[in-house]
C-alpha cells in the first residue's frame, strides 16, 4: 500500500484482534522488520535522539574493555573465548573496548567478537566502526556458539518489552494500547485502555506489591527476564561472566510508570507515531539478578555507574587523555567525565550489573569495581 505506516499496520491489527499489550506495543515500535525504530536508521549521536555512555566518552568503553581483560584473567586466560554485546549501538564501545585490551596481546588472540544485533541498519555501521576486527554477528543470544564467555550489554534491556498493569478499586488489570477514536483510517491514534477482565494481568503483579494504592502501575519484562536467564545458564554451563550497565532500580519490585519515549533528545508522547521515537523503561536489577541466579550463575549486587568506573580509574584516566590534550580538548574530557560520573547526570540513575560463572569469585572478591554480594 503507498504511504502505508507502522501506525496504520498496527491500527490494523487492533481492529481485527483487539487491543495490544503494551509490550506487543513496544517491541513493534522498535523491531518491526520494515518500520521499527531500530531497525531503519541510526538513532544515536547529537544527530539522533539520544547520546549513550560510549558516545560520550572513549573512556567509557575502555574501562569497559579493561574490566574484560581483568575478568579474562581471573577466568584463567581461556583462548579462546567468546567477547559478546548485545545491543552493540555504532559499534563504539566494542571499538574502544578492543583498543583499550590491546595491551593485553593475549586477550585480543584470544578473543571472538559476537555482536548481537537485529538492525541492519546498525550492522552496516557497526561494520564501519570494527573495520579490521572479524566480527560475527546474530539475532539472538541463543545463536552465540557455547564456551568461555565475557559479555557486555549497555543501554540493552532498557528497550526490552514490558508489560504494564495498573491498581483499580476492582484489582489489578493489564494495560492495553487500543484505537483512539480521535483518529481517523489514514491518520490512527493511539490510547491506554485496561483489560476487560483482570486475570493475566492480576497473575503478574509481584505479592509484595498487591496492596499498593489505586492508580499504581507495575512494570514487568518477561523479555528481558528470558534474557538475563539465557545469561545465567551460559555462565553456569561455561566459564565466564557479564556486565550490564543500564538506568533503573535496584530495591524491586516496585511501582512506577516508567515507559517513555525519546525524540530528538526530547521526551515525546509515547503513543505517538510508533517506530519513529525511541521506547524505553527502567530496568529492574534486582529482578534480573535473581533471574540469573535461578539459571545457576552468580550475581553481585548492583553499583552506581559513577562509583564503578571511579572504582576502575575514570579520574585517573581522563587525568591522563587532558595532560595531552588541547584547552578545548581537555574542556570538553572534564564535561564527558562529569556526565559519566556525576549523581545529578548518569552517576545515580544508570548502575552496572555482574553476573559470572558459579563460584569464579569465591574467597572474598568480586569483579572489577564491584562489592561482594
């Protein structure tokens, strides 16, 4: 059909099956194979509409790719090994992260890259950003050959689908996504509408939170429940571990509408035109962890993503890019570092999580930057 849209395919889909989950909502939105956010453009950078930690900093991803070589190491040195991302963005943090490892000759021999990735359109960049590296790619996981494994996800689970429910005075029902009849055929419009009738969606909400008040909205993502599950059972079959650096919460569950959408680094209604905004929700660690865990690998407890890459020398480094650096150059060091590191920027709300093969880290340690659980 000319002109046609992912609104309209969707509104579509409504008419013929009823309302959407939010999560059925979402992972359209973003992985449509035609018009998914993700799946047709480049959305990171001050040119798109939003900036991660690797695009802010060279920093970021060679602490990153340091803690892989400490890790490496504490694994015995296997060779050879499998270096995952998922979520691998430009490729940036996996550039930096195999020039920072480079001074460790062995680890890079070693080393198979696997990037996990859906986006055409992200892979053709990523394979401009890693020109030279012999990368592989795959749309899942599940498809990374077994083995010594060190993973990495940035910013990777808070764009995972999620469900939402909500509080009435008759219990809890799930929220839907339905037509809004403001729209029209050629121009639909979106709205949130609670199930008819509250059963998969009263099955969802955590015990600790059914007494919350009316109008209290709990999120849940069996999506990336399922993948740090995938995690915890590599590790426990393989040596190895992971680190996941994302914003959320760490004392879950709780209660919170977190969904958002992001648009030329501005917030935009997140029903809005899907596939052409960013969709995004907190991460709950503490539920990621115990998904892991119940897999058989071990978790530590999560830190503030500032904290973690002081613990790993970020002063020190930026110390060292600004002694030759130009005024401007060393001006512009200090902004990325207080941005990375800051509470009132991405030092609080972003926080690092690490998952590892069962007693890697036994006798008193932890992984680079991290306490003991």
């Amino acid at each position: 059909m000319s002109g046609e849209t992912l609104a309209r395919l969707l509104a579509r889909r409504i008419v013929v099956d009823g309302p959407l989950s939010v999560g059925a909502f979402m992972g359209e939105a973003l992985g449509h194979p035609r018009f998914g956010y993700y799946m047709r453009q480049d959305p990171f950078g001050a040119g798109g509409d939003f900036t991660t930690a690797p695009e802010i900093s060279q920093m970021f991803g060679e602490l990153v790719g340091l803690w892989c070589v400490d890790t490496w190491a504490r694994l015995g040195g296997p060779a050879p090994f499998h270096l995952i991302e998922l979520g691998p963005g430009r490729g940036t943090l996996m550039r930096d992260a195999l020039r920072a490892a480079a001074m460790v000759p062995a680890f890079a021999q070693a080393a198979t890259v696997h990037l996990v990735e859906t986006s055409p359109s992200l892979r053709a960049r990523q394979r401009e950003t890693l020109s030279g590296v012999a990368v592989h790619w795959h749309d899942r996981l599940e498809d990374v050959p077994e083995g010594p494994t060190l993973l990495v996800a940035n910013e990777f689970f808070d764009a995972l689908p999620i469900r939402q429910i909500q509080k009435t005075p008759h219990g809890w029902f799930e929220r839907l996504v339905d037509l809004d009849p403001a729209g029209t055929e050629d121009a639909p419009r979106f709205r949130f509408v609670l199930e008819a009738f509250g059963s998969s969606g009263n099955r969802l909400v955590p015990e600790s939170l059914r007494d919350s008040p009316d109008g209290s909205v709990v999120e849940v993502s069996p999506a990336s429940l399922s993948v740090a599950g995938t995690i915890g059972a590599r590790l426990a079959a393989h040596p190895g571990a992971a680190l996941a650096i994302d914003y959320g919460y760490t004392h879950g569950p709780a209660v919170g509408d977190t969904l958002q959408a992001l648009r030329r680094h501005a917030y935009a209604p997140v029903l809005d035109d899907p596939g052409e905004a960013d969709l995004t929700a907190h991460v709950d660690f503490a539920a990621l962890a115990a998904a892991a865990r119940a897999a058989g690998a071990d978790a530590f407890l999560p830190v503030d993503q500032g904290e973690w890459l002081e613990r790993l020398g970020i002063r020190q480094r930026a110390a060292a890019l600004s002694a030759r650096a130009t005024p401007k150059q060393a001006a512009d060091i200090r902004a990325a570092l207080a941005r990375l590191i800051e509470p009132e920027q991405m030092g609080k709300l972003f926080k690092a999580l690490a998952f590892a093969t069962p007693g890697l880290f036994a006798q008193g340690n932890a992984p680079a930057g991290f306490a003991l659980a």
